[in-house]
C-alpha cells in the first residue's frame, strides 16, 4: 500500500516568492499584514496590524476581550522558538464556590462569568515593542480605519448576529444596539462601524504620544500597555459587568473581573515544548494550552508504517483517530495550569506503552495513561448531553442550547454552521453496534428556542513570514460578539475562555483564581535542521490540532504541497469531553467531511466509529506560511472552505 496521492485539483495555488508572505483567515486582515511588510515592516509588525484587523473585521470570532498564543522564531535567533502567552487568567474572585453558590454546575458557555481576564491587547503589544520596528500609531491605523469607517461584513458575521438577535433585543441590548444598527440585523456586504473600539485604539495612541517625541519607540508601546490595563477600558469592564445579565445557563449573573485584575496582569513569553517528528522539530505551547497533545500523537505514531499514516485510507484514519484519544484522554486527565508531567507524556517509552492500546476497533473509553509517581486527577463528569437546570421547562426536542440557526441545529461534535441533515450520525453496523452514543432524532430536529449566546467555539489564525527570516504563527481568539454583553464605552465585550475549566472539585483544570484556564489555542512552528521553515495553524477549538496534525502528516510523511493538505479531506475526533460549553462527549464519535469516501467511512462505522458526516467541505480552517532556508524561497497557503481566508505574497 502506498501513500494516497494527492488530488491535481487545488482551490488556490500554492502562493511561492521571496520577499514576502501572509495568510490568515479573513483577506481584510492578510491584506493588511501584507502591506506593512511592502512598507517595510517585519513579520511582527504586520502579524499585530492584521490581528487588530481581526478583531475588526471577525468580530464573531475573536475581539480586544479575549486572547490569543502565537508561536514565532526571530532572524537573530532561528533555533529558539518562543511562545508568546496572551491568555489572561481567572479573576480574583472567580472562585469554585462563587459559580457554585450562583446555582451553576459548569462555568457558563456565555456571560461575564466565563470571562478570563482580557490579554490579547496586551500580548500583541509587548510583541510589538519587543520584535517590531513601527510605531504603534502606524500599526493601529489599519484597523481604526475599518472600526470608525466601516468593512463590508462576510455572511458568517451577519449570520451569527440573526441566531443571537433575540438575545441581544431581549437580554443584551448594548449588543443589540452596536450589532444591529438600527434594530435590524445586518446583511452580508454591509458597512459596519465601530467607532467605540476606534476610540479605545486612538486612546492607546494617544497614551504613548503623551511622552513626547523624545520618547522612545518602545517606552510609548508601554505606557499604552499601561493605558490598557489601568485606564478607561479596565475602568469600564469593571463597572459594566457588575449589573447582571444572562449567561448560556439561561439563569442572570454579574461578572466577577475587576479593574485591579487587568492592572495585575502581563503577558509573558516562554520557550516552546518541543518533538522531534520524522527529522522535523514541532513546536507547541507548553501543557496550559491543548498543544502537547499534538505532539503525544506525533510521538505515537513515529515509529509506525508510513500507509498508518494515511488520513485518506481507512486503516490510517483509524489509526489516527485512535492515537488522538488517547492524547486528548491525557489532556483531560493531567493538562493545566499546575505542574503537568509533560517529560513522562511526550517519553518515547510512554508513547510505546500507549501504542499498544490502539486496536482494530474504535475505543468508546475515555483511557488517560498513568505516570508513575504520580496520583492521577479526577476525570471530570461526564456528560453525553447536558441541559442546564434552569432550563429544565423547555419543551420537548429542543436540541442542545446553541446559537444554532433556525433549521440548522448541529449534531454534537458538528462543525459550526453544519445542517441536522448535512451531519446526521452514521449508525454502525450489526458487528458494531452504537453502545447509545448516537444522538436522539428528536435532538436533531429543531434549534433550542431560547437562546443564550453560547456556540461551539471558533477563533482566527494568522501566519506571517518576511524576507529576513522571521516568521511567525498566532492563534486569536475569545470576546465574539456572542461572548456576553457589548460594553458600549468600548465596542467590545469580555472573553469566555473560563469556560475550559471544571467546577468539579481536584480536576487537572478546577476554576482556580489567579490561574490560566486551559486554552484550546494552538499554534505551529516547524523547524527543520535549526531553521523555521512551517508556520501553521487553525481555528476550530478541540479540532485545531487535529486538523493541523493531518497537514503535519500529509506534508511530511506523504509529500503533499501545503495548499494540497489544506484542501484534502478532514476528519477529526469527538471521543473526549468538549473544552466548550456544555463540555458534553460523544463516545466513538468521529466527524468526517463526505470527501473521504463512501468506502472509507463505511470501514470505519465497521470498526466501531460512530461517524457524523459534516458535508464536503466544511472541516479545518488551516493556512500556512513556509520558508526554504536554502533558496529563501517563501510559499503560503489558505483554507477555502467558508470562502474567507486568504492568503498572498510575493
């Protein structure tokens, strides 16, 4: 058996030059990026001036209140890639005992209780002042221009606000009042403005331009770090969000994030986690983040044959599904903010003993490993549906309590935006039967009719690469437009990242204030003899390293272009309990994109899978920027799917 080969169909070509390149996933922001690197800026200047952008411009997906982790390596220093830490931690007063004493039993999917403590702003500015060379002034302009101007809106943000119209006329009218403009709720290519969040930039500016022009470069980027954390903004999030408003538990709370909380936090930077994967270094987040999970799989699955490694064949979807519960069993059991035992989970004798459990059929166990010498944490509950209390009245059918829009109520572990219809479970067969874990019809047929502002979760990605080496790959996410209430003052409201942790007590990841909530967000460095040649990564919560470890594999081991891997068809598993409200699971549950074939789904319902189709095109969100430190030739590659991300170059 040999490697499938690649499909001579491509959406896009693979983009290749030597000065230049950007991809991310909304053009507004790769064209931004792409034009501070054509006035002469690094790959860090530009990688901050398109996320400000994404904040703009993917307003449903990431904002100024969320967070973001970017991986990057410097010209100067090649071999040393760096993690840049923006994910805020929980408040002070985010206490287990609070949420329980709120009537709650999970950190809600939406409100201000789910909020971290904002740290995206943040990061990108230390990274700016750090490995940039513009000013902030010049860096901002781009995104002020499209927040106090306007940018015609894409269909997906347009549809996020209809399926959170009622919410927002109803329950958040802040948001009702800056989503939509006049009451109603806007159509794809209408202009958008947000002149509060233009004003929060320009305020920034301004903080830094208060030193005078004998002020450096750098101690102006600080005083508007100062500006952030202890100004107008903090002063307004802490005022804000002490009225309550609803949260996805469908019950009223206020928010516990305070003025002293954003003043108390910094972002910070750390050395990557690292594996060697078929004569190539990964890099990755440390355990924190859902990041060395990737790297357990690709420790799993070295040692294999090259056709185990296939994702496009039956045996090599399956051996990769398998691998991937087993990894995101070990994430649930030991990743979080406290001491994980990563120099066990990423050992090769670990990942020989773990090898041993992937058999011919599909495991419905969650089968974290242990570590010697050490107790393991408690599993957390787990649940294969979950209606909160509060919402124990609803009529009969209602499905899972989702933004889901009218008539597309997703099958659990669908991908955003997926149909009942389009993502129905595939009913194993006699020799493998389901064990209960396929959904109920009933839950499939209708929207839930109240809803709450919680989704599935989704995020944005940018991957940045200039003619002098540096490169850079960065993950922003949080604060959505659906997160919880706009704070009129500043246009944007608070994160849910807090919904990652478990109000179950001696978990790996218990709410604890002060401390980072395990974050989904995961990007890729490559590195190849010392040098950076790959910047990867995907939106997509619990799926973005599964997406990403199909490019991994593609690329290196079955010699696909990027844009090739990219486009070939995703699968991904949801056999572990979600990172996302309601933090439900389905056992054996895998989702594949109908592209993979009649043949190859049918041996995995065979195997025991219990397998969702999600359409053809309709999983992973990847793009890509790469670099040949031989030639300098630079390449980049976007996702098609969703027509939205871009990429170019030159």
């Amino acid at each position: 058996m040999t490697y499938t080969t690649p499909d001579e169909f491509v959406t896009r070509p693979d983009l290749r030059g030597t000065f230049g390149m950007t991809s991310s996933t909304h053009w507004l922001a790769t064209a931004s990026a792409q034009s501070v690197l054509e006035r002469g800026g690094n790959a860090f200047d530009a990688a901050v001036a398109g996320a400000f952008v994404l904040h703009v411009v993917e307003p449903h997906l990431n904002g100024p209140g969320g967070d973001l982790t970017a991986i990057y390596a410097t010209a100067e220093a090649p071999d040393d890639p760096t993690v840049l830490v923006g994910q805020g931690p929980a408040p002070a007063g985010a206490t287990r005992e609070h949420y329980l004493a709120e009537g709650l039993e999970l950190v809600p999917g939406s409100g201000a209780l789910a909020a971290a403590v904002p740290g995206a702003v943040d990061a990108w500015l230390k990274l700016l002042a750090e490995h940039g060379t513009w000013s902030l002034a010049d860096v901002l302009a781009y995104a002020i221009g499209y927040a106090r101007d306007g940018h015609p809106i894409v269909a997906r943000v347009a549809s996020t606000i209809e399926t959170v119209a009622d919410l927002f006329t109803e329950h958040w009218p802040t948001s009702a009042a800056q989503w939509m403009p006049g009451g109603e709720v806007p159509r794809e290519g209408d202009l958008l403005t947000n002149p509060a969040y233009a004003a929060v930039l320009d305020e920034l500016v301004a903080a830094g331009e208060a030193l005078g022009p004998d002020a450096s470069r750098e101690a102006k980027i600080e005083e508007a770090r100062v500006e952030w954390g202890s100004g107008h903004v903090a002063q307004a999030i802490d005022e804000f969000v002490r009225t309550p408003h609803r949260h996805s538990s469908g019950t009223d709370h206020a928010g516990v994030v305070t003025a002293a909380d954003l003043a108390a936090f910094r972002a910070t930077t750390e050395p990557a986690t690292t594996i060697e994967f078929r004569g190539h270094t990964i890099a990755k987040t440390g355990a924190w983040g859902q990041g060395p999970a990737l790297l357990q799989v690709l420790a799993l699955l070295e040692p294999l044959d090259d056709e185990l490694l296939d994702p496009s064949t039956a045996v090599g979807a399956h051996t990769v599904v398998e691998a991937q519960k087993l990894a995101m069993a070990d994430r649930e059991a030991w990743y979080g903010p406290g001491d994980v035992p990563l120099a066990t989970l990423l050992s090769a004798d670990y990942a020989d003993e773990r090898r041993a459990l992937i058999g011919d059929r599909a495991s419905h166990e969650l089968r974290p490993g242990d570590v010697p010498g050490r107790d393991p944490f408690a599993l957390p509950t787990m649940r294969t549906e979950y209606l909160p209390p509060a919402l124990s009245e609803a009529p009969a059918g209602v499905g899972e309590p989702t933004v889901a829009a009218p008539g597309r109520a997703p099958a659990p572990g669908a991908a955003p935006g997926a149909s009942a219809a389009s993502a129905a479970p595939v009913a194993p067969t006699e020799d493998a039967p389901a064990t209960g874990t396929a959904p109920p019809a009933d839950r499939l047929a209708e929207p839930f009719t109240e809803p709450t502002g919680e989704t599935r979760g989704d995020t944005c990605h940018l991957d940045v690469v200039d003619r002098w080496g540096n490169i850079v790959s960065a993950t922003p996410s949080g604060g959505w437009l659906q997160s919880s209430p706009t704070i009129p003052e500043l246009g944007f409201c608070l994160g849910s990242r807090l919904q990652m942790s478990w109000l179950d007590e001696g978990t790996a990841s218990t709410l604890e204030p002060g401390t980072r909530p395990r974050t989904t967000l995961t990007p890729t460095l490559v590195l190849k003899d010392g040098e950076p040649v790959v910047a990867l990564g995907s939106p997509g919560g619990d799926q973005q390293d599964q997406w990403q470890l199909l490019y991994l594999l593609r690329t290196i081991v079955g010699g696909y272009t990027p844009q090739q891997a990219i486009d070939a068809p995703a699968l991904h598993t949801t056999s572990f309990p979600g990172s996302f409200w309601p933090r439900t699971w389905e056992p054996g549950g895998v989702v594949v994109e109908d592209r993979l074939g009649d043949d190859v789904i049918d041996a995995l319902v065979a195997r025991g899978h219990v397998v969702t189709r999600a359409g053809g095109w309709s999983l992973g969100r990847l793009s890509s920027v790469s670099r040949d430190p031989e030639t300098g030739v630079l390449s980049a590659a976007a996702n098609p799917r969703g027509a939205q991300a871009y990429a170019a170059g030159r």
